[in-house]
C-alpha cells in the first residue's frame, strides 16, 4: 500500500568551515517494502533536478539509499560505519564518489522522522559532510 504524504526535507552541508542549508517541503509517496519504508518525491527546479524522482529507501537505523533517475542519475548507499563508492551525475558527466556514513536515526514508525548523516569525497579528496533531516508533516488519507 502507498500512502501521500508531505514532507520536510532539510539538507546541511559544511564545506571548507562554511554551512549551507536547504529545506524543502514536498508532496511524496510513502510505501513499505517487507522491512524496508520507501519515500519517492518528483523533483522540481527548486531542487536544480527538475524532471528526476528520488527515492530514499531506509532499512532499520544501519542502511538507506538515495537513488535520483531522471534528468539527472545518481545512487548513493549509505551504510553504517562503512565507504561505498557511487555514482553521482551531474549536467557535466557522472563522477564516481566515495559516501562514508556516520549516522542513521530512522523514527519514522514511531515519529516519522529519519536523520542521516555522511561524508563526502572525490578520487579520496575530501568533498563535504552532510546531514539530511526528513521529516513526515501530514499523511493525506
């Protein structure tokens, strides 16, 4: 079963000693998958990836993904304690990256809440630390 739902999505990235932050706040679909809770939402140009649907699929507070297929591809795994290598697309070509995740603190059953936190780096140069804060505002029934 899907269910509509609206969310918050609030993307920190500290750079060089300087923060940036993003919020956003979109209309998605919710499902479950066995063990797994699946959110999709269609980007638009607010997020620069107009025309792609990401997809964060979390598994208990030790995996999730972020897949974006569209206009603009990329995969990111994200698993505790570990580096994953992904692919990453960007307008130029597809970079392949390295993802180190510190933190996952998935909530959503209990508050509908799902925290992430990762690295970021590039041919093993460091790129950015990260945080994603999702937050489930309503459900649409």
């Amino acid at each position: 079963m899907e269910d509509n739902i609206l969310i918050s999505l609030t993307s920190v990235q500290w750079q060089d000693k300087e923060k940036s932050e993003t919020e956003l706040l979109t209309r998605a679909k919710c499902r479950r998958e066995g063990e797994s809770c699946v959110i999709s939402y269609e980007d638009t140009q607010a997020t620069g990836f107009e025309g792609s649907v990401t997809t964060i699929k979390v598994d208990s507070n030790k995996q999730a993904s972020i897949i974006r297929k569209g206009t603009a591809n990329s995969v990111l795994s994200l698993e505790m304690g570990k580096k994953h290598f992904c692919q990453y697309g960007t307008p130029y070509g597809i970079l392949q990256i390295g993802v180190f995740t510190h933190d996952i603190k998935n909530t959503i059953d209990k508050d509908g809440r799902l925290y992430m936190k990762y690295t970021l780096d590039l041919n093993s140069s460091y790129l950015s630390d990260n945080e994603i804060i999702l937050q489930i505002k309503n459900i649409e029934q």
